[in-house]
C-alpha cells in the first residue's frame, strides 16, 4: 500500500515539476534567446577584430581556432536550444501529463 502511495505522490511531484518548466520555458524563451544571439555577436566582433589585426602567423592561427571555437559553440547552442524543450516534452508524456 505504501509503495502506491509513494508512486502516486512521485508522478504528482514529476508532474508539477514538468509543468513548472514547461511554464518557465513559455515565459523565458525568447529572452534566452535573444541573450545567447546576442552573446554570439559580440563574441563574433571580438573574433572578426582579432583576426583583422593579427600580423604575426601565431596570431592568425590563434584567431583561426577562435573562429573554429565560435561555429562548435554556436552548433552546441543550436543544439540545446532545440534540444530543451524536446526533452521537456518527453518527461511531459512520460510522467504521462501530455506534451
């Protein structure tokens, strides 16, 4: 009997936790967004003025694997940002709340 009551108030606390985050992603996603576009930016200027001012070959190489660390940190953005709320949807219908 306890076991029930225990599996009964595991999926009740999943549940809340699902659509808290679900609620959460709602209100914050265009701002997450918009922060990580705009950290992509001027990230991308830094990297645009290093290379325009590099002289030296160390320097350019340096400034090709920022270039280099920029594209997989956008890919691994990408990739999380689409990724959240898939996963999210996932514990939704796994907790059996729906998606």
């Amino acid at each position: 009997m306890t076991d029930l009551f225990l599996a009964a108030t595991l999926d009740e606390n999943l549940q809340e936790i699902v659509t808290k985050l679900n609620e959460l992603m709602d209100t914050f996603w265009i701002y997450i967004v918009m922060a990580l576009a705009a950290v992509v930016v001027v990230w991308g200027a830094y990297v645009g003025i290093r290379i325009a001012v590099a002289h030296r070959n160390e320097e350019k190489i340096n400034a090709r694997d920022m270039v280099k660390n920029l594209v997989i940190g956008i890919v691994i953005i990408f990739v999380v940002a689409m990724g959240a709320p898939l996963l999210i949807n996932g514990l939704s219908a796994w907790v059996g709340i729906g998606g």
